[in-house]
C-alpha cells in the first residue's frame, strides 16, 4: 500500500492528484504547520533528516522530493504512458524539461519575492526602514523581472495549446500546477496571463484534482 506523507498547504497536493490521475490506492498521513514558524512539524525528521513534505513510502521504499517521486511513480505505475510519452520522442524530452523547471527555474524567484517581502516586517523595528528599503530595491531590479521572464516563458508556452505539452494533459502539468498556483494566490502577475488562467481554470476543474483535494484536506493555494 502506498503510503503519503502529506503537508498542509504545500507541495504534496500535487502527488495527491498525480495518484488519483494513475487511479493508485494509497493512504494519507496529514501534518499540519507549526502556526508559529508555518514550517513543518519535527516529527517528519523522523522519516527524513530534511523533514519535509511529500515523502513517499510504497513497500520498504521511501521517496523525497516531487520529482523523484513523480518519476517513480510514472515508471513503476504508468506502463500505457497517459500521463507521460515513451522515452526517446521529442514529447519525452519536453516533458522531463517541465518537470524539472517547475523547481529548477520557476519556484527560486517566486521564493525570493515571498522571502524578501517578509523581511521588513520582521526586522526589528530600529532597522525596519532600512530593511524595507533594501527589499524593495531587491524586487523591483531583480526579483520582479525575473518573475516576468519566466511567466512571459509560460504563457508563450501554453498560448501553443492550453497544456504543457502538445499532446495534451501530462504529469508535467501536475508537476507546474503548484507554483502557478503559489504565484496567482500571492496576487503576483501569473494570473494576469490569459493563457495561464485558462490552464489554472482547466486544472481546477478536472474530476481527478477535486478528489485529491477531498482527500488531501484544506489547501491555501487553489480556489477550488
């Protein structure tokens, strides 16, 4: 039985959705966040010295980080290739990209913004202004405009045909649902694309992630 270790409101949603897609039977263990730091609690540094969210346990297996896990999932579970192409076809290829690029490349920038946004207010309060004057400087030169490259990049990419990969529906898409998502809640421009907010409303919609939503509890990031 597949076993998943699922935080509150991060990115283990998104392998929720992935097993309810494969049509897998699995069983949740949910952990909530310290309300005072928001991060995970101690008790997953039992399973994993970092002591994060998703962790995978499948037999005597146990699997961090999401794309790890996706990808053992896709080639132990998804033998007729749904939700992936076959290895060696140009799709393959694209595919492997986005599902890389949604922690590789997308995420540090929508980090930073969140990181550098946080600061001033818990600076102490005889450097707050210099702090938030720093901050500001930080996102408006560099922060910012990175954002706006990478989802100029995104919506270039799905004005080609709604997904992120021209066959259609993909574990790619479920794989870069989460930090659309973070970047629509937080109000940054990603929701301001046409194309991303059709592919955020299509994602939202399908039977598959409503489900993973039931099982998987209160999720911040999806209005759903």
């Amino acid at each position: 039985m597949i076993l998943v270790h699922h935080l509150a409101d991060s990115r283990s949603q998104r392998l929720l959705w992935l097993l309810e897609e494969l049509g897998l039977d699995y069983t949740i263990k949910r952990y909530e966040r310290d309300p005072a730091t928001m991060l995970a609690p101690s008790a997953l540094k039992q399973l994993h010295p970092l002591g994060k969210a998703p962790l995978l346990q499948d037999g005597d297996l146990v699997l961090a980080e999401t794309g790890a896990i996706f990808e053992y999932l896709l080639d132990t579970y998804d033998t007729g290739h749904r939700l992936r192409p076959p290895a060696g076809s140009a799709e393959r290829r694209d595919f492997t990209y986005w599902l890389h690029y949604a922690e590789g490349s997308a995420m540090p920038p929508l980090l930073l913004k969140l990181v550098f946004s946080m600061l001033p207010r818990r600076a102490p309060a005889l450097v707050r202004p210099l702090v938030r004057s720093i901050a500001a400087k930080a996102q408006s030169s560099f922060i910012d405009p990175q954002l706006k490259t990478h989802f100029d990049f995104i919506e270039a990419s799905l004005t080609k045909g709604g997904w992120f990969l021209g066959s259609g529906f993909s574990a790619a898409d479920i794989m870069m649902s989460f930090p659309l998502e973070a970047a629509a809640s937080r109000g940054h421009n990603a929701s301001l694309y046409p194309a991303t907010r059709h592919y955020l409303s299509a994602i939202h919609a399908r039977p598959t992630y409503r489900r993973a939503l039931e099982r998987g509890g209160t999720y911040a990031y999806s209005p759903a």
